[in-house]
C-alpha cells in the first residue's frame, strides 16, 4: 500500500469491483478480497493501547473497513520489528524483538507488560480499529521477517538474529497464545520470504530476507524444516543429524540476579505455556518467590521445546541439571537423565 493517502481513496472501487467478479463465478464468499497495509498507516502506535490511524488515512480506511466488515475479509497488515531495532539499536530492543528474554513494555493505560514488539504492534493495529469502529475486522499479519545479512552500515540483519526472531515467532504462533489484547486467538501470519530476491535495489538487507537462498539452498533452519523439533510419536528415535537433544530439568544458574530471572520469567509465561502452577493456589506457587517461579517457567518452556541446549539458556541465566526438584505435590515435568529425585533446596 502506498504512503499517499489519496491512494487509499482509490482502492475501495478496486476491491468491489474483484468482489463482483468474484460473486459472478459463484466465489464471493470462498475468496476474500482485501489489501495489505505497511505500519505507516498508524499515527501512533506506542502504548499499544493507544494505536490510532493518521488522519490523512481514515477516511479512506473506513469505506475499506466496511468493506471488509460486510465480507469478512481480513485487514492485513506488514509489522517488521526488525524496522523498529533498526530506529532503537539498544540491546534491550535486539531482545524484545526477537522473543528474547528481557524487562518488557509497559502500557500504562492497561497495565499490560508486553514482552515482545509483534504482539506490540499486532495490538496497536487492534486498537486502531476499535477506535474507528471496527475490532471485530479480523487482523492477519501478510508479511513479517528478519534479513540474515545486509551492508557494514547495517544494524540487525544476520543469521543468528533472523533464525531468533522467526523461529521464535513460529513457536509464539504455535503456542496459540494469541496477543494481550487478543488472547487464545492466534493470528494468520505469512513470513517473509520464501526466497533471497537477488534483483530487489535497495540495501543488502532487502535481499536477504529468505528462508533459502537463490542458488536452493537453505539460508538457515527456522523450525519449519522437514527434520526442525520432533513428532509426539518420535520419543525413542535418534535426534536429527547436527542436533544435540538434551535431557533433565532446566532451572535457575547459580549467580542469576532476581531482575534477570524476572525477565526470564515473565518472558517464559508469555510463550504459551501454562504458568498456572506457580499462581496463587497453584502447586508450585509456594515458596512465593521469584527464584521458584522462574525455575518452574524456565522449565515448563523447556520441556515444550526441542530441547535443544540453547533451550535452557535464558541469557545465560539458566542450566540444566539431572536432579529432579519437583517437591511436595509441585511436578516438574521432564527428566530423562540419570538423576534421582531431589528436593529444590536452593530455590526454596
């Protein structure tokens, strides 16, 4: 979508002249017609609570609305935080953009931390459409991604933080999680790309954005490969070729500070898993403190992954161990390693 509102005017009689076409052929209601909208679209979008459309947009925006509010049609929308860490190059943005563990964001007007920048803006666009009338318009997200190289000049792209960011947000889709302004309702994300665009002008960054490679091969193993993770099915089979499987429990490394395993904390529980336990009333929830939740969140995540050994890293706040702490009636799931039952003293 282009940054020239007047454009936004035109695309209406675009889009119901598809529609036509497609009720002619009997397909009105199986195709949905819509349009893909940048983030530029938002006159704010930070708190998320706050999100709003610019002003030169909305009245074009609501006749596309109503459109897609008769049809049922999706509002989609292209969120890219790495565009956002490459405006903030802090070290607590690079985290909070790719899924990582870190301090969050406060949105004071609902006193909802947010621990990572998509669902951030996902609900930004979510309050932008309440704001107009329109909350019920489903969101699907028609690109997001992270190039895995780019120019010297460049801040952000590169392997590591392009494999970070999309496999952890296929693991936060995964997780059905949904946002804080929309939860238990996952929203239909396309990451992109497929391919390297070898041709596309710009920075280097613009042509690195694909799964694979021009020449086929792949760039790097988001987690969607044919071999990523394992099957329910799969307990007893050998790992895949180059990947290392771990077994035990994952909890708190000695020397973590109570801020880093807040971070981790709060980050775990934010991943979809169930942090019920450590509730109050939970079976896990006593010793109240922040030591003995983390251990349990760290790992609750853990267990659910691959569990491969950055799994149970948290930035360097976490290890594994073959000793059971489960204690009283609070079950730390996993094990798998030689140890023996244990009581968790340490975090008690």
């Amino acid at each position: 979508m282009s940054n020239d509102p007047n454009l936004v005017n035109q695309l209406l009689p675009a889009m119901q002249n598809v529609q036509k076409a497609l009720e002619a052929v009997s397909l009105g209601g199986k195709i949905k017609v819509s349009t893909v909208h940048s983030m530029t679209v938002l006159g704010n979008s930070e708190p998320p609570s706050a999100g709003s459309f610019k002003p030169g947009y909305q009245a074009g925006l609501k006749g596309i609305l109503q459109f897609l509010s008769d049809t049922g049609s999706p509002f989609t929308i292209n969120p890219y935080p790495f565009f956002a860490y490459r405006d903030d190059p802090r070290p607590e943005t690079l985290a909070f953009c790719l899924f990582q563990p870190n301090p969050g964001r406060l949105d004071a007007n609902t006193g909802i931390k947010y621990m990572n920048m998509f669902d951030a803006q996902v609900d930004a666009v979510h309050s932008a459409l309440k704001s107009v009338g329109f909350e019920k318009v489903e969101i699907v997200v028609a690109e997001t991604g992270w190039p895995s190289r780019g120019d010297p000049n460049e801040v952000g792209p590169s392997v590591d933080n392009a494999k970070a960011y999309n496999g952890n947000l296929i693991a936060h889709l995964r997780s059905m999680v949904g946002t804080p302004l929309m939860p238990g309702k996952p929203v239909d994300t396309y990451i992109f790309a497929l391919y390297d665009e070898n041709q596309k002008p710009g920075p280097s960054s613009e042509r690195a954005f694909g799964l694979f490679k021009t020449d086929l091969s792949m760039a790097y193993d988001a987690g969607l490969a044919k071999s990523s993770g394992s099957s329910s099915n799969s307990s007893s089979q050998s790992p895949p070729s180059g990947k290392v499987t771990s077994t035990g429990w994952c909890v708190p490394r000695n020397g973590a500070t109570d801020a880093q395993l807040q971070a981790s904390l709060d980050w775990a529980c934010g991943q979809g898993i169930d942090c019920g336990p450590i509730q109050p009333g939970g079976a896990c929830f006593e010793p109240n403190n922040v030591a003995s939740h983390a251990a349990f969140a760290m790992n609750m995540y853990f267990q659910k992954s691959p569990k491969k050994p950055t799994d149970c890293d948290f930035s360097q706040s976490a290890t594994l161990t073959s000793q059971n702490p489960s204690y009283n009636s609070c079950v730390y799931p996993g094990g798998g390693g030689a140890g023996s039952t244990g009581v968790m003293n340490k975090y008690i």
